[in-house]
C-alpha cells in the first residue's frame, strides 16, 4: 500500500526554499524589464497566497493562457515508482515555468541578451540542484525540455530526481 502524506510536506519543502530566494520571487513577482533592481519582496508568501494574481502553484495545470502578462511557476510531482530494492522509491519532481512573451527579455542595462526563463532556470538549479530538498540525499538534475503553449506563452520544464524511503 503506498503511502502519500509525505507529499504535502515535499511541496511545503520546496515553497520554503522558493520563498527564501528573493532573486526567483522577483523573477516571478515584478512583471518588468529589470525585475532583479525591485524592492525585495517583504512577504514572500504572496506568490502563492494571492489568488487574484497567483505566481506559484503547487500542482499542473493548463495555465490560463488568455490572461494578462505574467510568468508563473508550477511544481508537479511525478514518475514515483518501486526500485528493486523495495526500500527505495525513486521520483521526479517537474518545475514548469510560464512565462507571457513580452516579459522574456530582461534589461540589465549592459547591453547583452538576458532572458527571464533562463533567469528562472538558474536560481531553481542554485536553490536545488545537488541539495537536498526532498527525498534521501540530494537532487540530481534530470533534464530541460521546452514548453510551447501557444504564440503568447511560453517556458521550460526543468525536471530533478531523488530517492525517498518507502
């Protein structure tokens, strides 16, 4: 019988470390050209508390892809199955980011390309990649793969793996 309390606890894991990241709370938070020279953000919590203007989701969705510019991040576990070794169960935890196509480019005043998705992708490897967040010993980045939802949003899906005890 599988036993899946340990998720909610998981996904409370990984919302802690996203708020202590201010770097990626602002990336998601300020929709404008240089999000990173903004105020830090008091209350982190927001990103996920406000549901008028909801940046964080702890689950997959089709995102509402009519609505104004915004960029959102969502976070949706997946693939948990048995090893040989029933003791172990190996898992992957997918980081959907979608971002409005106006709100890519980011303006850091030293006239070089910065996009705000690959922003994103990095402060999400930086926060955990070979750490450990969730499961036994430390996430591994298991790959990238790019999302196209249609000619307005667009992002990535950055995936890591671990192992949990059964």
């Amino acid at each position: 019988m599988a036993n899946f309390e340990w998720l909610d606890q998981n996904i409370n894991d990984i919302f802690d470390k996203i708020y202590a990241n201010q770097n990626l709370c602002k990336l998601l938070f300020y929709n404008v050209d240089d999000p990173l020279s903004e105020s830090n953000i008091t209350t982190t919590k927001v990103l996920y508390t406000d549901k008028e203007n909801q940046k964080l989701f702890p689950y997959f969705f089709t995102p509402d892809l009519t609505s104004e510019q915004k960029t959102t991040l969502h976070i949706c576990f997946k693939d948990f199955r048995l090893s040989d070794n029933i003791m172990f169960k190996p898992a992957r935890v997918d980081f959907y980011i979608v971002c409005h196509e106006y709100l890519w480019e980011l303006d850091t005043g030293d006239n070089e390309i910065h996009l705000r998705p690959f922003a994103i992708l990095n402060e999400l490897d930086k926060t955990f990649n070979r750490k450990r967040t969730i499961g036994l010993g430390k996430n591994n980045f298991n790959g990238l793969t790019p999302m196209y939802y249609n000619n307005k949003f667009s992002g990535f899906c950055y995936s890591l793996e671990w192992v949990d005890f059964t």
